[in-house]
C-alpha cells in the first residue's frame, strides 16, 4: 500500500524537529564538555613545589649618637667696623688739664674711666656760693614760717577773727619758699656742672682719633675724640 499525502507530511515534520534540535543542543554540549575537561585538567594538574624562602640581612653600620660642644673656625676678610662711634665732647666750658694716656689713636678703655679732666676751681666755687644761697634762703623761710605762726597766734589771742593773708605774713612766707627751692636748684645745677668737668668713657671701646692734649681751652660741644 502506498502512504497518504498526511503520512508523509507528519513525518518530513518530524525530520526537520530533530534536526533542529540537534543544532540547538551541538553548542551546548560543546561547553558541557569544555568545562568537564578543564576541571578534570585542574583535577590531575600536578602540585607546584614548596620552595622556604631565605631573607637575607643587608650589613648595617651602627654609631652611638652624643651631643658636645663645637667650635667652627671661619676664615674671611674684609674691613672690621665699630657697632657704635661716637664723638666725645665737652658739655662745659675750661682748659683740659688731664688726658688719659690711653687715650691715643687704637688706645683701649672700659666703661667709666676718667678720659679728661677740666680745670673745676670755677666750678667748685659756684657750688660754694649756690650752697650759701640755699642756707640763707633756709633761714628767710624758717623765720618768715615762725612769723606768720606767731601773728596766728597773736590774732587767735586777742579773739580776732577776720586777719588778712599779709598780716600773717603767708605771702611772705611763699616767697621764702619760692627762694628757697630756686637756690636749691641752682645749687643742683653747680654740682652738675661740677661733675661734668669729668668726662668718662660711656663703654668699653677703643679710640680711633683723638682731637685734643692737655692745655687745650675747650667749649661746650666741641669733639675732643
């Protein structure tokens, strides 16, 4: 007996199913398989060999460290200059009758040595007479004080109330002491000028020229170094 036309369709259908299978399922059993391999690969791969790993020490040099005191020499040239120069001058007037004998171009000195010496007999006598001023003027003002105590107490005596400044001689008693501190100053100022007779080094230093001997007449502020 012959097929139908039915039969054959189904089984043409049935062909072109496998195949189509087989085509879908070829790339997966390829990966299958790959992956199958590659662990059984690891599986049997031999074990890399263990090797101890030497450290070798690098040679160090060791220093105890210690801390003392240094002393850096520095060689250099060059023109050596003062920190400070100053001009010696005479605050008074008078003929110079001491000169240090140190005190010469590159002559050393220290701090409050006597460099010069003017002639002070002028000047002695002034504190002598300014100091006579001051005793007297003292003695104007302790009697004009012990007046006008006295003309207070001669008007609380005779019960008298208002008494003017000038009877009891408080002007008068202010004079005497605006006299009295007028010669004490003036008395200040002759002992003042008495010391600067003596001209002294204001520090160590040296001296690089000098301007004036003894017997030079000098004049306030005219350089002697």
């Amino acid at each position: 007996m012959s097929e139908g036309p039915s039969e054959a369709k189904t089984g043409s259908g049935i062909g072109l199913l496998i195949k189509r299978l087989v085509f879908l399922a070829l790339p997966v059993a390829v990966l299958v398989l790959g992956g199958v391999g590659f662990v059984a690969m690891g599986a049997f791969k031999p074990e890399p060999e263990e090797k101890a790993e030497t450290i070798e020490a690098l040679p160090v040099l060791t220093a105890e460290a210690f801390s003392e005191p240094v002393q850096l020499k520095v060689r250099s040239q060059g023109a050596v200059t003062a920190r400070a120069e100053v001009s010696l001058a005479s605050q008074i007037s008078g003929r110079l009758r001491y000169v240090a004998p140190d005190f010469l171009p590159g002559g050393q000195f220290s701090r409050g040595d006597v460099l010069f010496r003017l002639e002070d007999q002028e000047y002695k006598l002034r504190v002598i007479q300014a100091e006579a001023n001051v005793a007297q003027a003292r003695t104007t003002f302790i009697r004009e004080t012990s007046e006008s105590r006295q003309a207070s107490a001669d008007a609380a005596e005779l019960g008298v109330d208002a008494v003017s400044d000038l009877a009891l001689r408080r002007p008068q008693m202010a004079e005497a002491e605006a006299m009295l501190a007028s010669a004490e100053a003036a008395l200040e100022e002759a002992k003042l000028q008495l010391n600067r007779a003596i001209i002294r080094a204001p520090f160590d230093g040296r001296v690089r020229t000098k301007l004036a001997d003894i017997g030079a007449f000098v004049t306030p502020g005219m350089q002697l170094g």
